[in-house]
C-alpha cells in the first residue's frame, strides 16, 4: 500500500524537472476513470506551465499558473513518473503530461481507487476523500494538543485505528501505523479510551520521527535493524528482543507487534 513517505520519493523524483515547464499536450489514456473536463484541461492545462507540486496525505496536487490543480489519489499501487515520450505507456496508464523536450508526466494505477481530479485554484468540495482528508501528519498544524484532541473524539478506537483514520490524519497506511506503535512502545490494539495523555503525546512523538525519517531517508530507515518495517512476516523475531513477533488482524489488516516490548498500558 502507498503511504505517505512513498508519496514524498515520487515527487521529489519529478518535481524539480517539472516544476516550471509548460505542458505542451495532454494525454487521456483511460477516460473512463480519469473524472476531468477535457475542455477545461484543454484551455488550463494544455500550453500553461506548473506553478507547485505538492501533497496532502497520499493525494499530489500539481498546481498550473492557469489556476487549476490536477488532485491525484495513489490509491494502493499507484505512481506518478517521469518517462521518455516514446516509451509505449503502461496497460495501467490514466493520463500523461508531455513537455517540449520529450519527456512526459506519467500517472498509472491498476487498482480503482486510484483518482484523478482537474478543479478551480484548490477547491477541492465535492471531491469526497480528499475533502474530508484530516490534518497532514508532517504539518505544524498536528500539533501534540491538537493530536489528542482529535484522538479524543475516537474513545473505542485503537491507536493503530487513529493512525489510519484519514479523517483524523492522513496519508498512514498499514505499515508505517504499525511501525509508530513499535516505535512508541504501545500495542497497536489498545483503545484510546485507556491510555494517559502523556501516552498519546509519545505515540504523537513517533508518528513524526518515523515519517520523517521515512521521508527523508527512506533507504536508510527500510535498512535499519531496529525497524518492525523490515520484519514483517512470519515467524520473524523482534528487532530489539528477538522474541517471536505476534501477527494479527486488526481493523482487517494484517498487523504485527512484539508481545515483550509493546506495552498493553
């Protein structure tokens, strides 16, 4: 699943190239799931260049000079990238962006959710997910206070359900909740209603030092010895303890945690 240091590689792989250039044509590969106006793509998008790239959660906003922002959801598999005009497009392509010297924006996803969206500035109404996303988790604004205020509204959740709520925060998937719980030291399947507040400002802790470090130095995080990340599968061992890792279903994922070092309070 994309989470959000996924989503933050992607863009620093295209943006410092893109940003800037002006779009000499655009592609519709699949106009079945690609939900924008050709005419407006062709008078705001079409010959204008991109002003900012940027993201919220798993969504990339790609904002024109025109104007107008292009919102793309990565779903589960999906991916924005650079490529050579004369590379034939994959089965899975929805649209791609083409510059003058021949390289092209690509945006593919196989599964359905992901999404492509052409709207006014960033008036993102009506766009259901994107609309209702919570705060970004890398944001000023995600606050410890305001973190555990919004846990709060969530008394019979679990932390690892605060974590995936998008609602609440977006852009954590599966694994990167599953890793802040082991990095915090909680287990994943307590409920918000009894742990402590100074309990929530430590799992607030880990939420931003392990997107951080995901973000900023994804090889090195995806390499460290004493990342859950790197363990998940069967009849692995802890990374700090080496007892025998515990996998379960949680919310409907696939969750894993160590019975020794996460703590049940």
């Amino acid at each position: 699943m994309i989470e959000l240091p996924d989503v933050e590689r992607m863009i620093d792989a295209f943006a410092g190239y893109a940003t800037g250039k002006t779009v000499s044509e655009v592609l519709i590969d699949d106009p079945e799931t690609t939900e924008i106006d050709p005419e407006l793509c062709e008078t705001r998008v079409k010959g204008h260049a991109i002003d900012t790239i940027g993201r919220h959660g798993r969504f990339v906003v790609v904002r024109f000079r025109s104007d107008v922002s292009l919102v793309f959801h990565m779903g589960s598999d999906g991916k924005i990238f650079l490529e050579s005009q004369t590379t034939p497009p994959d089965e899975h392509s929805k649209i791609r962006l083409q510059f003058a010297a021949g390289r092209e924006l690509r945006y593919s996803s196989p599964d359905a959710e992901g999404e492509i969206h052409l709207v006014d500035g960033e008036d993102f109404t009506g766009l259901g997910t994107l609309e209702n996303l919570g705060l970004d988790p890398l944001s000023e604004e995600l606050t410890t206070g305001r973190f555990i205020e919004l846990a709060r509204t969530k008394p019979r959740s679990t932390l690892k359900g605060i974590l995936m709520n998008q609602e609440i925060v977006a852009g954590i998937g599966n694994e990167y909740a599953d890793e802040i719980c082991f990095q915090a030291g909680y287990r994943p399947d307590l409920k918000v209603k009894d742990v402590t507040d100074d309990q929530l400002l430590r799992v607030h802790k880990y939420l931003r030092r392990v997107l951080r470090r995901a973000t900023l130095h994804w090889q090195a995080a995806h390499a460290d010895p004493g990342w859950l990340i790197n363990r998940r599968e069967r009849g692995s061992a802890c990374p700090r303890c080496t007892s025998a890792l515990k996998s379960m279903k949680l919310g409907g994922r696939r969750t894993y945690l160590c019975p020794r070092c996460q703590r049940a309070a």
